[in-house]
C-alpha cells in the first residue's frame, strides 16, 4: 500500500530528477548517443544512475567539471582508487618519464621491483607477491594459489561482501560470480563463523572477507570476528585472504595491520597502482613460490601486469604523496569528518548516520547500529538519490548509493562545505528523514 511518506519521497525525487536533466542538456545528449555503441551508454556499472550520469570532462586536484561545464568538489575519488587527487605533478611526471623509455618492453623492467619492494616493505603481511590489473583479478589468483595449496575446494565468504566484478555475494553469489564451491556466511557474526568452520573445515580451502566491507556501505569487522576467522584458518589448516584493495589506505600499513591480524595471503589494487590500472596478490613465501616459473607449478599471466605506466606510478604515489605519515593523517581526518557528520544527524533528530572508518565512509538512513548488510534492509533507496541530487546541486559529486571517500587534495572547507551541505539537505527533507528507519 502507497502511504504518504511514499508519495512525498516519490515526489521530491521526480523534482530532483527533473532539475537534474533541465541542467545537464549536455550529458544528457552524449548519453542518448553512445547507448547505440553500449548498452546504457556504459561499460561499468556503478557508475549509472538515473535518469541519466553525467559525463565527467576533466579533473584538476580535488575537482571535477562535467560535459555541461559545472565544477564539482570530488568527494568519491575513483571509489577509493584516486586517493591522490587528479593529475598530481609527481604522478605525471613519472609516467611521463616512463613512457619515454618506452611503453610495451616485453620483458622485466626497471620498474617493477622497487614497487614490490616498496608495497612489501608498506605491508609487513606481504612477503612476495605478484601484481595483476586489478583487485578482481588479485582476488581470483590469491583464490587459486588458495586452492592448490591446500588441495580443498571449499571457499568461506561473507553476505554482503564484494571482491570485484565477478566475486560478489548476497545471501547468495551474484549471476556474474565465478562458479566455486563458495559457502555464504554472515559477516560480523563470530559465533557462526566458528562453527561452520569446524563443521567444514576438512573441506574449506580459503576464507576471503574484507576487514571493512566496502561496497555494502563501509561496515567495519569486528576484531572478534576477524579474530575468529584467523584463529579458525588456523585450526582447520585453511588460508586466510584479507581483500585490502579498498582498506589497505585505512592507514599506515593497512587495516587488518591496525588491528593485529596477519593474513596468510592479501589482496591489493586500487589506490596503489598511483591511478593506473593495477592488483596485487601476495603474503606467505611459500604460498607465492608455486607461482615461480623456476620451480612453481602455477602460470599466471597478463600482458600488462607488470606495465612501466603503473610500475611508475605506484612508486612515484607511495614514495612521494601517500606515505605511511599522510595515510594516517588521512584517516585521522575521515574520522573526524565522520564524527561530525553524526553528532548533525543526533542532532537533529533524524534518522540518518555515516558508517566506516579512516577516510572511507557511507550514508545509511536509518537509527541503529550497522554490523552486517541484513542491518539495511529497511534503508529506502530513494534516500541515498535524493542525497546524491542534492549534493550535485551543491557543486558536491559523490556516489549514489550515499559512499564518501577522501582524497589527498581536499581542503579543510571543502570538508566544512560537505558538512553544510548534508545539514542543508536533512533542512530541505526534514519531514522524510524523520520518518525513516
């Protein structure tokens, strides 16, 4: 049955889309016109929203402008890969430098191994690792390297949880996940985590879960329950997989380091590869010698895995931008950027809160606390869209699912416009919000 909250969301969201399409004429032609090239107009998914996305023309710093000519404060950052802003001198310049020594060397570089020894050196957890083209594909052979290791065929993951673009869960895979032998459970819930551990532990080649699920809605695992998960790989002789391709920026040394957990195999991508196409598996020597070609019984391959505009880029954004010293200092000011924003919605009374943790947060519009992706599923969705709309309108571009990441680049006022800015939507919605969650 419609009731009025439905009517008046309804409405204000229609609004919202109609101001939206009167002032992106542009956009809205480019998209119209390459829907006869791909399907949507798109070849990646998260990045369509309706009525129709912008298209993005350029970035400078912590900027973007759009096809239409407007300038927007970027506070989605690549979905965490651009931590660094856009176009950063010393990235540019390294690429740049790299590319005159040519591009496609088909052999070892001179590149590689300092970002190796650089990311080995960042991530103590790391011991050898491998780099890839993305966190997918880093997930899918630390998968393998998982499987052959320990002769089993079982792998634990968690509802809610997502490893790329075919490893993703629901309460069950998604119909574009591969086909393992996966068994789904809660996230945050140590208690059936150990006892479906040892019921099939025999069985359980690798556990896989991201220490902060990420794309679900930035909610933090629990030291417990990660604790639970590393105790269990233990005692059934299984591999535990940290997915740290968006958490590993959570600070100096990555998450799951903060909190004392050590992983046998750790994923990467994102961020690192300096804003270049790039993923990495690694951990345990002798998990990643079966991947040696001198001795090792597993191929993997990639023509640009080891590409010298990535390889230049990582090292240039770890060595030189995205230390150990401003990872933290990044986080720390996530962290009172997302303290701020709560104690406006406690404030006001609304039902609305920031998840996360360091400089990686997500809006959720409901009361209570958030320990799994079960927590949202009162959450209306047409929430988060008129939170997105309003935001644009604010010269504010972030994600329509409510996903807030920081860059290097912002500035002190961009985060006070942000505050101001959610405060001027929960003024502008007050009625909706109050009967939310």
């Amino acid at each position: 049955m419609t009731t009025a909250a439905d009517t008046a969301i309804d409405q204000a969201l229609a609004e919202a889309h109609q101001r939206f399409t009167d002032g992106n004429p542009e956009s809205l032609r480019r998209f119209e016109a390459q829907t006869r090239y791909m399907p949507g107009a798109n070849s990646r998914s998260v990045l369509f929203y309706a009525p129709f996305p912008l298209t993005i023309a350029k970035g400078e710093g912590a900027s973007l402008w759009d096809a239409d000519g407007h300038r927007y404060t970027d506070f989605i950052a690549e979905y965490t890969a651009g931590v660094y802003g856009h176009s950063a001198p010393e990235i540019r310049e390294a690429v740049i430098e790299a590319m005159q020594g040519g591009i496609n060397l088909t052999g070892h570089n001179l590149l590689e191994g300092r970002l190796a020894q650089t990311i080995c050196e960042r991530f103590p957890q790391v011991e050898q690792l491998r780099f890839t083209n993305s966190g997918t594909e880093a997930n899918l052979m630390a998968l393998t390297a998982a499987l052959r290791f320990t002769g089993r065929r079982k792998i634990v993951v968690f509802s809610g949880g997502y490893h790329g673009g075919v490893l993703g869960f629901g309460d069950q895979p998604s119909p574009t996940t591969v086909p393992f032998d996966f068994l789904v459970l809660p996230y945050n819930d140590a208690d059936t985590a150990r006892v479906q551990i040892d019921e099939h532990g025999a069985d359980i080649a690798a556990i896989l879960v991201e220490p902060m699920q990420g794309a679900s809605g930035c909610i933090p695992g629990g030291r417990d329950f990660l604790q639970a998960l590393r105790d269990g790989a233990t005692r059934v002789g299984a591999l535990l997989i940290f997915d740290e391709v968006m958490t590993s920026r959570l600070g100096p040394h990555g998450l799951a380091n903060g909190l004392g957990i050590r992983a046998d195999l750790t994923t990467l991508g994102k961020y690192i590869g300096g804003g270049m196409s790039f993923g990495a598996f690694g951990g345990r020597a002798d998990v990643m010698a079966q991947f040696d070609p001198r001795t090792g019984a597993l191929a993997h391959s990639g023509t640009f895995n080891n590409n010298v505009m990535t390889m230049a880029a990582g090292y240039a954004g770890l060595t030189q931008l995205f230390t150990p010293e401003a990872a933290e200092a990044l986080a720390e000011r996530g962290e009172a950027m997302r303290s701020r924003l709560n104690a406006l919605c406690e404030r006001e009374g609304v039902a609305m809160q920031f998840t996360g943790v360091g400089s990686l947060m997500n809006a959720h519009f409901l009361r209570g606390e958030v320990r799994r992706v079960a927590d949202l599923s009162a959450v209306d969705g047409r929430l988060r869209q008129l939170l997105f709309f309003h935001l644009l309108s604010q010269g504010i571009y972030t994600s329509p699912r409510g996903f807030v990441v920081l860059s290097l680049p912002l500035s002190a006022q961009d985060i006070d416009r942000y505050v101001a800015a959610v405060g001027s939507f929960i003024e502008a919605y007050r009625p909706l919000l109050l009967s939310a969650g």
